[in-house]
C-alpha cells in the first residue's frame, strides 16, 4: 500500500509541532534550527498493512511514529510493537544501516520521515555561553511529564540519541509505600532513581547512635542515588518515602556506561595548560587544609560538600575544571555542575597527576639529625611554587649508597601527605555533622521551651 503524503510543512505550534518537539533530538535543539526543520518536514499517513521500510534495506531516513502501531518484525514473527506516546516511540524507528528488520504499520499510522542529516548534527546556540547543552523553550517544563523534563535535563542532553534509548528501556518502574525505607546510609551503591511522582526524605546519622538529621525533600522529577555510584562510597544518607511514590531505577553498571561515561568528561594537566587561563575557572573541591597543603596556581577551593550552596558564585560562560586529590570526587562534582548547566571537566587522576613544579605545596620533609619531622609552612616566596623539601635534601651531603635512602624518605614525605589530606577532610565532614546537629538542637530547645510556656 501506498503512504499519502500532507505537502504541508509542520507548523511549530500545531499539534504535530508540539509532538514532534518532544522527540529526540528535537526537543534538545535550538528553538530557530527547529523553525528551520519545520519548514522541511511534513507528517505522512499510512494504512494498516504499510510497510514502512524492510529488512536490508540501506536507507537513511528516519521514522518517528506521530501516532497508531508499528510492529518490528522479521521473517517469521514480530519482535516489538512501537506505540505513539510510549518510551520506544520517542526516538526514530529500528534506524540501524542497513535495517535489521522489518516496519509494518499494525494500524492507519501518521509518521514523519526525515533525512537523517538534518537532525545528525544540530548547531549549537552559545548565545548564553553554555556550549554543552542546549534550551528548549518550547516545552512547558511544569507539564507533569516526566519523560518529557528527563529528556530535556542538562545531564541528558548531552547523551546520544543511542543511550537515551537504552536509558529509557532500561528504566525499572518501581512502587514504595509512605514510610518504606527506599535507600539506607552506609549500604552499597546499587541503583540510580528519578521520582515520577510523590515525595521522600534525606536524612543522616552523623554517628551510629546519634539521631537523625533531616537534610532534604525531594519531589516529582528530582534524582537521587548518583553521588555514591560516581564515587564509588557507601551511601552517605538514608532516604524515606514521605507518601506512596512512583519511582524509576537504573542499576549501577547501567549508570556508569550509559550515563556516567557519557556525562563526565576527563583532561590532562597537560591540555589544561593548553587552555586560554581567562577562558577557564579550575576548581579544587578538596577540603580546605588538603587544599592548603599542595593546589594548582590560581585555582579556588569549594569543597565538594559545600558545592550545592555556592553554585550561583560560579561563572557559567568559563570551563570549570574540576580537581579533588584522585579524580573521585571530581567526578561526583562534575555530575553535579553539569546538571546545574555549566560546561565542565574533571582533571583525570586529580591532584596525584600534577607535576611537583606545577603547584604550591606546603607540607615539607624536613631533616633534624636524621629524624624525620612533618611540618606544615607558608611558601617562602608569595606568588610562586617552592617545594622545600627538594631544597632542604639538595642541602644535605650524599653519596651514591644515601640515594636509594633519600628516594624512601620522599615517598614516605608523599605517603603521610596524603593521609593527613584524608584524616583532614574525614575531621571537616564530622564537624559539619556536628554544626548541623548543633542547629536542630537548639530548635528542639526553642520548641520545648515554647511548650513549657504555652503549657
């Protein structure tokens, strides 16, 4: 049978423009390019029995389903029954080269057929200096649509067409009860969640036996569950169903391959230095004394934890590279930033892969009749980069038999470096803990005083 063929170009605010804007790649385009391809696209009809394209066949076009079934079949049976408006029918049909099946309409369908070179390789709107997403206006972000608000997230958008698939197909749809615990502090990482509806609680123990303090509330269309995938930690919070909730959930090996991989992007220390200085802001998010110890010149320290508060210092229209002391928690911030739409990379390997010349380090080897004395010092020159504890060893008389000798106390200098940045940032997190806990005792006081008077 024959497809029948509408001459006219879609209009953006038609219906049919409406619901094609919300497929992929359309919905993450720039509202001008999208005008253009209007002009360029028309919806088709097809009857019941239409075959749409076959199995071999080495055609480039591709088909979105507008409305009605198509079935994926091969030779003997069908595989799959696309429907308009479901997960599958958001993305171009079964468009693998050359076809690895057949497209028959299971029903009269609209569809709409497009030259896959239109849409291969939008152009990118930098007019607000975000050049590694793009906006899409004409979708009414408070629709209740879930797909729609995944879809044209930050994150997403910088996913091919290929994952956003597998992503979509890959999402388990669970339901939890008010009160049902959904993930529990200090357990493995196991799965990424988006709410599709109802809401839920953060809350963390600061000790074993200490009460719960309440961090956050999340409703429809917010995530949870990425930061201790990335970072490869136990869950750093617990989090609680506070009505009956619809949640969808990626398993972590999922989330590293389809999202992960894809969303947070590495550098070298060597192409940082590459980069126009003014054109980049690089962020430490270590904690303040690891910062202090050894940074990159010109750098600024946000630790990782206080990052949410302080995201509207931060200039959008620079590249932020992001630097903590292995790349771990890097990569957590990087997640965070790039949801937040900043254009951002993560210094593969952190501060571990940065040459001893190219930082201002202050924790010092020094020598004291053979002892060996850990000490902390401002850099004796301001403004540059002096490491002591070469100057102090180049000081000392050796032979060849002291060198192997010498190489030991540096790697030991290295050794209790890092662990002192560690127990430093471990010391940060339990008095943050404590200050919170501080805080909601004293509310609870305020509270009980206030019912001792009422009363």
């Amino acid at each position: 049978m024959n497809c029948k063929n509408y001459l006219m170009a879609i209009d953006p605010k038609s219906e049919d423009g409406v619901a094609v804007r919300k497929l992929t790649p359309f919905n993450t385009i720039p509202s001008s390019y999208f005008q253009t391809l209007c002009e360029e696209m028309t919806v088709e009809h097809a009857e019941q029995g239409t075959v749409l394209f076959k199995l071999g066949e080495e055609t480039t076009d591709r088909f979105y389903l507008v409305s009605g079934s198509v079935g994926l079949q091969s030779v003997e049976f069908v595989v799959e029954t696309i429907s308009a408006g479901g997960r599958s029918s958001q993305f171009p049909l079964a468009h693998q080269i050359p076809r690895k099946i057949n497209a028959i309409a299971k029903n009269d369908i609209r569809y709409l057929r497009i030259a896959a070179d239109l849409i291969k390789q939008p152009p990118i709107d930098n007019s607000e200096g975000e050049s590694s997403f793009m906006i899409t206006d004409e979708i009414d972000e408070n629709d209740g649509d879930w797909m729609t608000q995944l879809l044209t997230s930050p994150v997403f958008r910088h996913l091919p067409a290929a994952n956003l698939q597998n992503i979509l197909m890959g999402f388990q749809d669970i339901s939890v009860k008010e009160g049902e615990l959904i993930v529990g502090q200090d357990q493995p990482a196991d799965y990424y969640f988006i709410i599709k509806s109802g809401s839920c609680i953060l809350t963390r123990k600061p000790a074993p036996n200490a009460k719960e303090i309440t961090l956050a509330r999340l409703g429809a269309n917010d995530s949870f569950g990425e930061e201790a995938i990335i970072s490869g930690n136990l869950r750093n919070v617990s989090v609680t169903a506070l009505t009956d909730m619809e949640l969808l959930r990626m398993d972590k090996d999922r989330f590293v391959s389809l999202i992960q991989k894809e969303v947070v992007r590495y550098t070298s220390y060597q192409k940082i230095q590459q980069e126009e200085s003014e054109n980049i802001l690089v962020l430490d998010v270590r904690s303040p004394d690891a910062y202090k110890l050894r940074h990159v010149e010109n750098s600024i320290n946000i630790p990782l934890f206080s990052l949410r508060m302080q995201l509207k210092s931060l200039n959008r229209k620079k590249k932020i590279i992001v630097i903590c002391q292995d790349g771990n928690e890097s990569s957590v911030a990087a997640f965070l930033l790039t949801k937040n739409k900043f254009n951002v990379a993560v210094l593969e390997g952190g501060i571990n892969s940065v040459p001893d010349d190219s930082t201002n380090e202050t924790a010092v080897f020094e020598l004291d009749d053979g002892q060996e004395i850990l000490s902390v010092q401002e850099p004796i020159i301001s403004g540059q980069s002096v490491d002591q504890s070469e100057f102090i060893l180049d000081e000392v008389e050796t032979d060849d038999d002291s060198i192997d000798s010498i190489d030991e106390l540096r790697k030991k200098n290295k050794e209790l470096t890092d662990k002192y940045a560690n127990l430093l940032q471990e010391k940060e997190q339990v008095e943050k803990d404590y200050r919170i806990l501080q805080r909601q005792t004293e509310k609870l006081k305020a509270v009980l005083q206030k019912l001792k008077v009422e009363g």
